[in-house]
C-alpha cells in the first residue's frame, strides 16, 4: 500500500508512535509518505520505502496567523494525487484529520477517493478537543473518518463520553521495538552521569503541566532525606523545566539531579536506570513507560487513565493515587532498597512489554484495520 502519515514531529508520545509505525511498515514493504510541518523527531533521514514531503505555510499580509491546517490540506490533496495513496493515516484530531476529511473531500471531486484513517491519542480528546471552540471540529472529524482507533481503552471510552461518536473506535495500543529497547549495561555511562554510583530514578517527558515533574522532585527530596544513595536523572524538556530547577534548588537536591534535555536514543539511559517515575495527572496511555519496562525498569505511576493498562500493580511496578507524594515516596522506596523485588518487577515489566506491545504484535492490526477501510470505501 502506499500509505500517506501525519503527525506531530516533535518531542512526544503521538510523533514518535506515528513514525514508527512509519518505519516499520516501510519494513513490510508498503511506501510510506510522511506529510507534515518538519522532519518527524524519530525519523532523523529517509530511507528506502519512506519519502518526506514538507508542509510549507506562506505568509501574507492578510493572515495574522498563517492557515497551517489549510496548507496542510492542500499538500495532502497533492501527495495523494501525485503518488497515489491508498490511505491517510492521520495521527491526532486537531487539526490533522479535520485537514484530511477535507482533503478527501477535495480529491472525491477528483474522481479520487483516500479514505482517512485517525488514530486518537490523547490530548487532542481530553484537553484540547473538549475546549468549546474546538469540539464540533473534533466530533466531525472523528465521524466523517473512514477508520477511527484508540491507544487505549481508556481513550476510547473518554471519546465515546465527550463527544458524539457514531462510527465504531478500535483500540490498537501504541508499541515499540523490543529488540531495540532492551536493557544494555554501559558501566562507562552510569559513571558518566552518575559519578558517585547510588541508585538510578528517570523520568522522561515532554516538562508540561499535566507531567507533574515537581512530584517527582518531591519524592527524590524524600529519598534523599531518608539518607539514600540516590540519583535523579530528567530527560526531556518543555515548559516546566524552570519551575522543576527552581524547586530542586529551594529542597536543596540540586546537585544530585541530572537535567539532561532530550535524550535521544533514550534506551541508552533506560538502561541504568532501577526505577522509571511517571506521576502523570492524565495519561491516555504511557509510551515513555513503556519504553522504560522494555529495559527491565519497574514503573511507579500514578493510577490514572490509560497507565492501568499498561503497568500491573505488584507486576511491572506499582500504581499509586494521583498526587499522593507519601504513595509514590513508599513504592519507590521498597524497589530501591529491595534488590529480590526490583528484579522481580523488572523481569514482569519486560515480560509483559514483549508479550503484550511489541510491533510485531501490534503493526499488523494496523494492516489489518486499513484493509478494512479500504474494503469499506
């Protein structure tokens, strides 16, 4: 097939699951055509099977904010024309398959029908999608799509609670390469980052609000004044990360804290790590988690949206109620000082990484999904 992909290409759980879902079925043989504002933060350069065509939105006079979702249209309708899509695969709501139904519409006046594909992933139903200016843009799009998914149960039923959704949503659950996201010991690396030795506590994110990356400050600054041996290393960036300083600096943990942008490839420092720290206030899945248990790294999470699903209480780590410090301070704390239980949860979280959300597991319900949409149109 010869699939056109749009997504967000920057730092972020919906940009990277696009992209490699890209690159893995341009493994299985279909062309794929990335359509979007920049090169996808995963995709790095094109290779064999996989073209990038650039979003460019001119500036005029007239426009205080240039039109980027009409732009985006306009070079769907071309790409689809010129190297004849089967299918749009849009990836988030706003504003990717609202510009693919029109560009649809657009190619149908053609002669030509792509059916659009969108898969939801998570703000773009829980935050933005339900701000009163954007919903009815939302509530169509998701109807007039050919194919709808979910990346989680929980995405699925918010969906179905906050909008009027009468077409069918799958739930195709995001997923990684557990070949490459495996744990590699790097003795060299921990003593790089970690040059006093002690435990390893990462969290990674993209340092909005909703992360909650001061409760994990929160909970390091207790370890630490328990007396243990204890490094926190931060990966990512984003709005956050000032008020996250600030914060280490007023607790005085400063210098046992790493903040080291965005790390990329990630699995390098998932590799070191004996905890992965996720006190996310709404997460529609976990990719970040995830990622951390294909290394053998036991999660401490907060218990709510899709995180459940993901990370088994007592298997792959433990849950704990949304902003309870004193929770997340205890589990962290029994892994850390308890070697027999952190293998044992680390072991669990691998397990189920691979038996439940490796690609090649997952991938092919796409394939299967679109052969439905295609049969339908």
């Amino acid at each position: 097939m010869n699939i056109g992909i749009t997504c967000y290409p920057v730092y972020g759980g919906s940009g990277v699951v696009a992209t490699e879902l890209g690159k893995a079925l341009a493994l299985r043989g279909h062309q794929i055509h990335f359509i979007a504002y920049s090169m996808p933060f995963r995709l790095a350069h094109v290779t064999e099977n996989i073209s990038f065509h650039e979003v460019a939105v001119n500036t005029y006079p007239l426009f205080e904010y240039p039109p980027y979702s009409l732009a985006l249209t306009g070079k769907m309708v071309d790409v689809a024309r010129f190297e004849h899509l089967d299918i749009l695969h849009v990836h988030y709501a706003i504003p990717h398959a609202t510009s693919a139904v029109l560009a649809r519409e657009i190619l149908r006046e053609q002669g030509v029908y792509v059916p659009v594909f969108t898969t939801l992933h998570g703000t773009d139903i829980t935050l933005v999608g339900q701000d009163p200016g954007f919903a009815p843009v939302v509530n169509h799009a998701i109807n007039h799509s050919d194919g709808v998914t979910a990346v989680s149960e929980y995405l699925r039923s918010e969906t179905k609670r906050h909008f009027q959704v009468d077409a069918p949503i799958e739930v195709i659950p995001n997923f990684i390469d557990t070949t490459r996201f495996r744990r590699c010991e790097n003795k060299a690396f921990k003593q790089a980052v970690c040059p006093d030795g002690g435990k390893v506590i990462v969290h990674v994110s993209n340092f909005r609000p909703v992360k909650r990356v001061e409760d994990v400050i929160r909970v390091f600054h207790r370890l630490v004044q328990d007396g243990m041996a204890v490094n926190l290393l931060l990966a990512g960036d984003g709005p956050d990360r000032m008020s996250a300083e600030r914060l280490a600096r007023e607790l005085g943990v400063w210098g046992q804290i790493r903040f080291l942008g965005k790390q990329e490839p990630i699995e390098e420092l998932l590799s070191i790590a004996d905890v992965f720290l996720i006190p996310s206030g709404s997460e529609t899945f976990g990719l970040a988690a995830l990622e951390a248990m294909a290394c053998n790294v036991p999660i401490v999470s907060s218990n709510i949206g899709g995180l459940p699903e993901l990370n088994v209480d007592g298997e792959t780590g433990f849950l704990c109620p949304l902003g309870d410090i004193d929770a997340l301070t205890r589990k962290t704390r029994a892994i850390l000082s308890d070697d027999a239980l952190q293998q044992r949860l680390a072991k669990g979280a691998r397990r189920r990484a691979v038996e439940m959300f490796d690609q090649d597991r997952i991938v092919p319900m796409y394939e299967a999904y679109y052969e439905q949409a295609l049969q339908a149109a």
